[in-house]
C-alpha cells in the first residue's frame, strides 16, 4: 500500500524530472517553427500540482493528493500535451476516491480510468503519441497479478519505455527524423519519477541543467544532434552589382560558397543579385565589388535577430505564467438580458484590437510559442456576462485546453475549433447577433474552416523536414499550417505564398503584417499581390504587430 505522502512525493518527482528534461523532450519536436512546445507544456502543466502538493501535509491521504493534483492539472493544462497528461492523472483521482492509502489494484485503476479519459477528450486518436505510451504502460499493469506498488510501477515504466522505442515504427515523420515520440517521452520521464519515491522513497530534485534525453531509442535525426546552439555564420548579407566588363556570377558565387552558407546569386544582363549568411560581410564585399559597383546593399545580424524572437516568446511566456493573478480578468456574474459574448486567444496588440472592434469581450494572451492554460481560459469566460460564451482558441494546440475550461465553467460556453488567426476572424464576422446559439456556431464554423491561412516565419531549429533541408533563422513559408516552400527573403516569401494560396475564386485576400515589418514593406507585398490576384479580388493590409510571424495571410 501507498499512502497520502508516498503519492504526494511521488507525482513532485515526477514534475521534477520533466522540468529537468524540458528543453530535451523540446528538441524532439519533429516541425522546425517556433511553438509552444511539449517539454514546456507538459512540465508547466505538472508543474502546477507540484505547488499545491508541495503545501500538503504528511498526513495526508490519496483521495486529497489526487483530487488536488487532477484539479491544479487540469486547471494549469496547456497545450494538447498538457491537457492530455492531466487527463491521465484525472484517473487517479477518480480511482482513488475516498481511500487513505492506494493498493497496486488501486494504480492500475487508477492508470486505466486516466488512459479512457485521455482517449475519449481526443477526436482522432493517433497511436505513435503518449496516448499509446499510456495504454501499453496500463495494459501491462493489467495483466499482472503484483501486489506490490514498487514493482508494479517498475513494469509500467518499462513498458511505457518500450512502447516509446516503438513510436519511430508507428509513425514515419518520427522515424524518418530519427526521434521519439516528444509526448510519449515526456510521460516516461514523470513515470520514472513517480518511481523513484515508490522503489525507494527518494524524490527526485528540481536541477539546474537539464539533462539528455534517457530513450534508449538513441535519436539520429538532425532535430535531436544538429541543432546549433550558434549561428556561425551569423551576418545576413545582401547587395546587387551592377555588372562590369570583368563580371562573372560563377566567380562571385564560389566566393560566396567558399565563406559562407544560404547562398543565392541570380544574374541578369545587367546585375547580379546576391545572398550569403557569412561571419565576415567585409570579404563578401571586397570580393563584389571586383565584379562591378554595388547598390541596395543590407546587412542584417541575424544572432540578434533570432535573441531578440526569443525574448519575446520568453515575454509572452512570462505574460502567460503571470497571468495566474486575479487582476487581468474579473468575475462577472451571468446577465440574462446579454444572449452572447466572445473570449479570442490572440497576441499582438494589432490582432488585440481587430478582435475588441469585431466583439471579443476578452482576449486572452497567447497562441503559437506559449499555449494558455486551462484556467487562463477559464477566467475570460468568466469574466463575460453573457448566457452563451463562444470561445475561439485561433490555434490548434489550445482547443483541447479550451474544450477543458468549457466543462469548468459556470456557463454555457460553446468552443469554436478555429485553428488559425485569419478563420477566428472571419467566423466573428459571420457572427449574427438576431441568430440562435446553434445557428450561430454551424455558420462561423463553417466560414472559419473557408478560410486558407498562410503564415511567413523563421526555422527554430536546423532539420531535413519533407524533402526541405531548413537551416535554423531560414524563412519558411507555411499553408495552412503545412510547410510550403523555404526562402531566404521575407517578402518574396509572402508574395509567393499568397500567389500559390490565389485562385480565380479568390474575392478576399488580408495581409496582416507583424512585429519587425514597416509598413512600408507590407504595402509593398500588397501591392505585388494585388499584380498577381483575380481583378475582382479585394486585397487589404492590416498591422498586426503578432510575434513570431512574419506575415499572416488569410484567402478567401
């Protein structure tokens, strides 16, 4: 038998041992853009337990350690991972109901009701996740006869251990970039915490640097062992020459090969427009201007550039930590007079507004590199006086997070699965206020899923991704949230994408610049997609000042 303590130590060993390992269950995800990422979520979502358990006493029992870790998960939750993961502890609560002390038939129930409850919140189970991880691991514990929770956890672990090495053979994305499961791992690293207390009642500690991944499936991929920890070359340096009677582009470009890397030399008859990420700009010039004079010269430093995104991902972060106050969203009790009301996930103060003017009652921090929390959710909903709250998460990672603050709320609440930015938008422009509940929701949702969205960012990370070889800070052209094509230039890439996204039905086409754009260069890109779209077509441009991306380009 366990007692109270026994699991209270346990699951803060757990939560320790993937804050440890955050940033290398990170490192698995498989997609180079810059997001919230799983090690981040899932240790944020325990991460919140491990606070209110840290406060219990030693006397405690089961039923109070998992009732307060399933309601700071669930509450804390972010990201599909982190909804997920505090799903499967929401089984112990539910199996350790009313006991003092927990048996090893007690944990397998305990797993088994956790792994029905994660299964069921998911639309789409996809084996080769941390949804597998946690099925094979209970299976396992149903299939014995142990009345010892020491070694049943032992099997749990090891199986969980196994069913992670299999993932690469479930899913080929995973195997063809040599990783694991990044979900799947993140859950054997909390399990083997949870161990740690049960075989031998230590805890394992918060430490300062975060340890290697521990799979024995050893990652080969460029996601896990190429990932550059600098940029060498770290100069982003750009000219046109204007051609003298000595000028060969060939020379040039071999040049430009010979010191540096992303390198792009096109000629005309006249010019030669060259690229290069080098870590001395003054030789790539000494070398050009040998092949005549130079114009529209531009160096960027791309390791400030690429500090400067980080510090506002650890911005929105911090906004999204912090934002556990009481202070930013109010209680509002329901009025019967007000039928409806609207809670947007948005970031960017351009994108802040467009949603207040279209009817957003609250918006709440958040979206691609820091998912809000459960509770975060919940707070706005709370916060909007209105019968019916309609919820747009504007991402894919933050519905499952919101489906969970809907049954927490005192209020109707109907989340829409808006994916993107630009279809959050548009199903609030759909909105019809004279309109039913369920009318409403069947019309926006229909409009947001009308709506192509394309995205202008930057790699997070090197890797070999669908055929593309992506070098970390190159600019990468998304569809729909699918990686398109990889380019060097920021407006090329927008006007290109936006060109690929147009067809001859195309009446709608809204450029919303970011954080780092002009406005002059985002006019500039309108007025080269306007070259480019059908006569009848309305092509329009708004500031957003969103971070992390470039350009988001809504087609309709």
């Amino acid at each position: 038998m366990i007692t109270g303590k026994m699991l209270r130590d346990a699951i803060i060993s757990g939560a320790n041992a993937i804050i440890n390992n955050k940033t290398a269950v990170d490192e698995l995800n498989v997609f180079p853009v810059p997001d919230g990422d799983t090690g981040t979520n899932m240790s944020m979502t325990i991460g919140a337990a491990k606070k209110e358990l840290s406060a219990m006493a030693d006397d405690c029992t089961v039923d109070a350690v998992a009732s307060t870790a399933a309601s700071s998960m669930l509450r804390g939750a972010r990201g599909n991972s982190g909804v997920i993961s505090s799903l499967l502890f929401r089984g112990f609560s539910k199996a350790l109901k009313d006991k003092k002390e927990a048996s090893a038939a007690d944990m397998t129930q305990a797993l088994r009701k956790g792994v029905d409850s994660a299964y069921k919140a998911v639309m789409k189970p996809t084996e080769g996740t941390i949804l597998t991880v946690a099925r094979l691991a209970c299976e396992k514990a149903e299939s014995m006869q142990e009345e010892d929770v020491a070694v049943l956890w032992q099997e749990v672990v090891d199986a969980a251990q196994v069913a992670l090495d299999n993932t690469p053979e479930q899913l080929p994305v995973l195997k063809k970039a040599g990783v694991v499961d990044a979900g799947g791992q993140g859950l054997v690293y909390i399990f083997t915490g949870m161990l740690s207390v049960f075989k031998d009642g230590v805890i394992l500690q918060s430490a300062e640097a975060e340890k290697a991944s521990a799979s024995s499936f050893t990652p080969k991929g460029v996601y896990a062992k190429d990932l550059d920890p600098e940029i060498v070359n770290g100069y982003c340096t750009e000219f046109i020459v204007n051609k003298n009677e000595n000028a060969s582009a060939e020379k040039l470009r071999a040049y430009l090969e010979s010191i540096g890397d992303s390198v792009v030399v096109v000629e005309d008859d006249d010019i030669i427009k060259s690229h290069v990420h080098t870590s001395d700009p003054g030789k790539a010039l000494s070398e050009a201007v040998k092949h005549g004079y130079m114009t529209k010269l531009k160096i960027e430093n791309m390791i400030e550039q690429m500090n400067e995104l980080g510090e506002k991902a650890k911005g929105l972060e911090k906004q999204a930590t912090d934002a556990d106050s009481d202070e930013e969203f109010k209680y509002m009790a329901v009025d019967a007079d007000v039928p409806f009301g609207f809670v947007a996930v948005a970031a960017g103060e351009g994108i802040v507004n467009m949603f207040k003017d279209l009817g957003a009652d609250a918006v709440v921090t958040g979206g691609q590199t820091m998912n809000p929390s459960t509770n975060d959710i919940l707070r706005a909903v709370q916060s909007v006086g209105a019968k019916t709250v309609f919820v747009l998460p504007n991402n894919k990672n933050i519905i499952m997070a919101a489906e969970q603050a809907a049954k927490l709320a005192d209020r109707k609440v109907v989340v829409l699965p808006t994916r993107t930015i630009p279809q959050g938008i548009t199903a609030m422009l759909n909105f019809d206020p004279d309109a039913s509940e369920r009318d409403n929701a069947v019309t926006m949702d229909m409009a947001a899923q009308g709506v192509s969205t394309g995205s202008i960012t930057f790699a997070a990370r090197n890797s070999d991704f669908e055929g593309h070889k992506i070098k970390r800070g190159d600019i990468l052209a998304m569809e729909d949230s699918k990686l398109s094509f990889v380019e060097k230039d920021v407006e090329k890439a927008a006007v290109k994408l936006t060109k690929q996204m147009m067809n001859r039905d195309t009446s709608f086409v809204t450029i919303i610049y970011g954080e780092g754009i002009s406005a002059e260069e985002a006019e500039k890109v309108c007025e080269e997609v306007k070259k480019r779209a059908p006569k009848t077509a309305e092509v329009s441009v708004l500031e957003g000042n969103q971070p992390v991306y470039y350009y988001l380009i809504s087609v309709e």
